[in-house]
C-alpha cells in the first residue's frame, strides 16, 4: 500500500456501530473482492470490498471477516481470516499480512488462516439464528460477474439451509454514509492531493496541449502523493466533448479559445475525491463562457449552503433546479414564459442541466446511502451542477465535496482555485 498506516480506531468505531444493527444471535460474513483476470496469465489491480474495507481496513485479497456479536466464545466475535503466506508467494508477489500487522491494522485480535475457516465458521453458525450476506444493492450497479460475496452465498444456502438469512447491504448503506472524523480526515487527504494535481495543470494547459498529455500530468502527481491513482476514469473533455457526460477517451487536441472540462480526482487509502473544474485552453474566458461559468458557480456556492442536517435529496434536487431555470432564462437559453407554462415533470432546465447535482462520496465515488433519507451530520455529498451548451460547444460543471455539519457544509476542496477570476490569474501568469 502507498497510503501511510490509518488508525485502526477508523475501523474499530465503524464496527461499534455496525454491530447495533444486527438482529440477536447472528453471524455475518464479508468477503475481499477478486482479483480479476485479464488475458493469459494477466490481472487487473487490486481494489478491495468497500464493505470490508469499511470494518476492517484489510487491504488484501481472499480476506474474510466475521462478526459474530454473540458467539460462546469471547474471541470468535470478531475474526479475520487472511491467505496464510508462504516462501513461493513471498518471491513471486511480495509480502501478504502477518497475524500480528492484521491485528494492527485493524484492531481484531483473533487472526486466523483461510484453512481454519470452515471449521470455526460451522461452529459460529451453529451457535446462531440468522446469517448475514453481502450483495451489490448500489441502484446504479450492473454486477454480470459472479464475486466472491455471491460464490460464497451459493456455498453458505446450500451448506446451512434452514438458518434465517438477511441482507447486509441495508446497513452497510446506512453506516457507511455517515463518515467518522478518521474517514473525514482520508477525504480530505485525497481531496488535498487532487488540489496538487489542479494546480499543476493550470501552469500546464495551453492551446496545443492534448488531454491525454494532462492526463499524464495527473497520474504522476497523484501517485508521487501516496494516491493509487484516479478516484474513478478522469473526464478531460475539451470543447464539445465537455457536453459529452460520461466522456473518457481524453484523445484531443486543445484548441485557442476552447474552455476544457476536467473531472478529475485522486483515491487516497481507498477513499475517493471527486472534483470538477473548467478552463479556458488559453488562460482568458470569452465574456460568453464567464457568464455561463458564473452562472453555474452561482448554482454551486447556493446549493453547497442547502446540504444541511434534515433536508431531503429530493427536495434539493427540486429547489437547485429552480436556481438553473433562473440562470438559464438569464443566459438567454430558456424563455420564462415557456417555463412558466413547463410540465413540472419534466422541466425545461433539464435540456441543459440533464443530471443529478449530489450524490454521497467515501469509499465508492458514486458512495452508498439512502437518498430517502433526510441529510444527516457527517454525511458527504459532491455539489456539481453544470450547463451543456452543444451548440455553442461549451460544457462548464462545476465540482466540490461537502461535509455536512451541524455547524453548516464545509467544502473540503476550498483551497482549489475556482472563482473565474482567480483560474485566469494563476494561468496567466505563469506562462
Ligand atoms: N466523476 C463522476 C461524477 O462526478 O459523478
Ligand atoms: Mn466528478
Ligand atoms: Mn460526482
């Protein structure tokens, strides 16, 4: 791992909480991700379960967790089991966890092997009325591979099948939108490295440049960083391809005069970032892109103020619409009389403003948490209202991650140049 060691107090706290959610006389089960193949002898890189990740902060395949709140055995209510090293492994891939470093990182006493699992397992179960099971319920995941947690579900029904099974990822959902001030801190770490890699690409862009030229930029400064990399594939959209939502081939040529798109932030220990800035290519906004830039910018420091304790997404989403049919109309994009006479179904604003402004940030770019929820403390949400003007081929969205205190939202990416203003300054002047 590149990131420095994180206090295990982060995984200890989470567990405390997990565990209150749980019926009586239960065990559950989480399991690493796969590492997945590629082609011959190939494999992607590894990126563990978030869940497991979350409880634990074991960073290493084939891992198991158990928490087992009630087991006979004081030293069985929570367990790790880990991939025993050996001489091969170590020669071929490295170093894998001691039972000594796993209880370090993650504040479990009991570490066991893989090769003990079935048999301390049976004997939880047995001991138990309900089994806990992990699937992918992210509204927005299309899961075709078969992962760990569901090989492990087809196992465990048929093996025990008249246990009671419930579902783990209710919780997890609810558990993991709350950040703890350790998983703040990590945030706001990958927030500050994504800063670094921003402030380098403004003295970087100009006419000329490709996007996978800045591409380069970022990797080298988020990596030098301790990051693993980006938070999620990075959106360097020049010109038209900024009206593009999910574009990612960053295969252009910056053009004199184009305004470029950059969504694009650095993970650190697993936690994601997620930023949004635009630029012009050459350093100087036309007055048509400062206008339609400050019209978003408007949308975005309102909005932020709207994240508070006991407000409802949808709400949000309702009352931040409203703010872009105003600018919209004032860009001359929109007609108040047309939006007066609107189906508030399906509002006008969405022809240029066609997306979600939040959605919660952690672990996942794209976080787990119930948007019927009303807003809670420690929640964290991006505020990334944008207009996407095909037609004049200009796409300015506009990105912050926001704390949600009680004292109010606290944008954890306030040290990134955003004011029009400010961004032509530092472009200018270092040419
Ligand atoms: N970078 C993906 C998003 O902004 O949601
Ligand atoms: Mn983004
Ligand atoms: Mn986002």
């Amino acid at each position: 791992m590149k990131y420095k060691a994180i206090n295990p107090q982060l995984f200890i706290d989470n567990r405390a909480r997990f565990i209150k959610h749980l019926l009586s006389h239960s065990v559950a089960v989480f399991n690493a991700n796969d590492i997945m193949p590629s082609s011959a002898d190939g494999h992607l890189g590894f990126k563990q379960n978030t869940d497991l990740f979350h409880l634990c902060g074991i960073d290493q395949e084939e891992s198991i967790l158990i928490i087992a709140p009630h087991a006979l055995n004081v030293n069985h209510r929570e367990i790790l089991f880990l991939k025993e090293t050996n001489e091969t492994i170590a020669v071929w891939e490295g170093h894998k966890y001691t039972q000594e470093e796993a209880t370090t990182t993650s504040g479990i006493k009991t570490v066991y092997w893989l090769s003990q699992f079935e048999t301390v397992f049976k004997t939880l179960v047995c001991e138990s009325e309900n089994i806990y099971l992990n699937t992918n319920e992210h509204l927005r995941a299309v899961v075709e591979v078969e992962t760990r947690d569901a090989r492990f579900l087809d196992w465990c029904m048929k093996k025990y099948p008249l246990h009671h099974y419930q579902r783990l990822a209710p919780i997890m959902h609810n558990i993991r939108a709350v950040k703890n001030k350790y998983e703040i801190e990590l945030i706001q770490q990958a927030c500050n490295i994504t800063g670094k890699g921003f402030e380098r690409l403004l003295k970087f862009i100009k006419p000329g440049v490709t996007e996978y030229e800045i591409e380069a930029e970022l990797i080298h400064e988020f990596v030098r960083n301790r990051s693993n990399g980006f938070a999620y594939g990075p959106i360097i959209a020049s010109g038209a391809s900024a009206c593009v939502l999910h574009y990612v081939e960053n295969n252009k040529e910056c053009q004199d005069g184009e305004v470029i798109l950059l969504d694009v932030a650095a993970e650190y220990a697993n936690y994601a970032s997620d930023l949004t800035r635009c630029v012009p290519v050459n350093g100087k906004f036309t007055v048509r892109q400062k206008q339609v830039y400050n019209a978003v910018l408007r949308v975005l420091k309102a909005a932020t103020q709207m994240l508070v304790p006991g407000a409802y997404i949808s709400h949000y989403h309702t009352q931040v619409g409203k703010l872009m049919e105003q600018e919209l109309i004032g860009l001359g994009l929109l007609k108040a009389e047309d939006v007066a006479q609107q189906n508030p179904a399906t509002p006008l604003y969405k022809k240029y403003f066609m997306h979600g402004t939040s959605h919660f940030l952690g672990l996942d770019v794209h976080d787990v948490g119930n948007f019927n929820k009303p807003i809670e403390a420690g929640m964290v949400f991006t505020c990334e209202p944008g207009i996407y003007i095909p037609e004049e081929k200009l796409g300015i969205r506009l990105e912050n991650d926001i704390w949600v205190t009680e004292k109010g939202p606290v944008n954890l990416m306030a040290h990134i140049p955003i004011e029009a203003d400010d961004i032509e300054r530092i472009m200018l002047t270092s040419k």
